[in-house]
C-alpha cells in the first residue's frame, strides 16, 4: 500500500480504523465513504471525527453514484483544498500507536 499511497494525490476509502489511520500517518487528502453496516455505524463516526476538524471529505455511501466522482474531480483541482487536507489529516496521526494500546492493556492487568 505504501507505493499507492505515495502516487495517489487524493484517497477514496472506507472509514475502517486501520484505513483512517494509515491515511492520517501518510498525510493523504481523503474522502471517506462509510460502509453503512458496520457496526454502530463506527465508520461514520471514524470519518465525522476528521471531516469536522477539516482533515477529510465524506460522502455517505448510498449518495456516492451521484456525488463522488464529482466531489473528486472539485477536489483534486484544488490544490488549496488538496494542501489544507493534507496538513490537517497529519496532524491525527498516532506512530506510538502500539505502546499506547499495551501501556492501556497493562494499566487494566493491575
């Protein structure tokens, strides 16, 4: 994934976690467009939490045949919005993600 990564100017994706944090890591321009039964509608969730902090785009998943390809195109002739998404997306990114889930799992074992 990380040679696609590198030569997409602009990710079209599900919100899953491991997707949402592998783009915040890359600094990727995205769009997100949830899987609508995930569970409790946490993709959602995953991509309202950026979209609102101005890192990400949304489009929900039974509007995206009439609206993706055109918020895509919009978006990747806008270098301004490309850049603003880019820096912002990067600032969720979390590279300790690990030692912070096992220094959690040990605060529990106590």
């Amino acid at each position: 994934m990380n040679f696609a990564y590198a030569a997409a100017d602009l990710v079209i994706s599900r919100a899953g976690a491991m997707s949402v944090s592998e783009l915040c890591i890359c600094g990727k321009p995205s769009i997100f467009v949830p899987l609508p039964t995930a569970a409790e509608d946490h993709q959602t969730k995953n991509a309202l939490s950026l979209v609102n902090k101005n890192a990400a785009l949304m489009v929900k998943n039974a509007e995206a045949s009439k609206d993706l390809g055109k918020l895509a195109i919009q978006t990747l002739k806008d270098d301004d919005k490309l850049i603003q998404l880019a820096g912002n997306i990067q600032k969720f990114a979390t590279y300790d993600s690990a030692a912070v889930i096992a220094a959690e799992v040990l605060k529990l074992v106590k």
